[in-house]
C-alpha cells in the first residue's frame, strides 16, 4: 500500500487501475491540438520563470 500525505492507505492495485483509467486519457489530450498547444505555452512560462529565477 501506498501512504499519501494525509497518512491515508491506498491499497497498489487502486492506484494502478486508476492509473489504467487516466493514462489513455491524458496522452489522447497531449497528443491534440489544444494539448500541443497548452504544453507549449506551459513550456514558455516554465522558461520565463526559470529567467526571472536566475536573475
């Protein structure tokens, strides 16, 4: 089992069919347009973040 910070047991195999259930899910939307789209703009203000960081 895994424990989470709120000192919950999820027992692996919930977590793994939760897993089974999203994943498709998330590479269907990654591989859109709109999640191409969103990744990128996520990617541009990780950068500008990591450039007012560096400052």
């Amino acid at each position: 089992m895994a424990k989470d910070d709120i000192g919950m047991d999820v027992p692996q195999q919930e977590i793994e069919s939760l897993a089974r259930l999203l994943l498709p899910k998330i590479r269907e939307f990654f591989d859109s347009e709109e999640g191409q789209r969103e990744f990128a703009e996520w990617k541009q203000r990780q950068a500008q973040e990591d450039t007012k960081e560096a400052k």
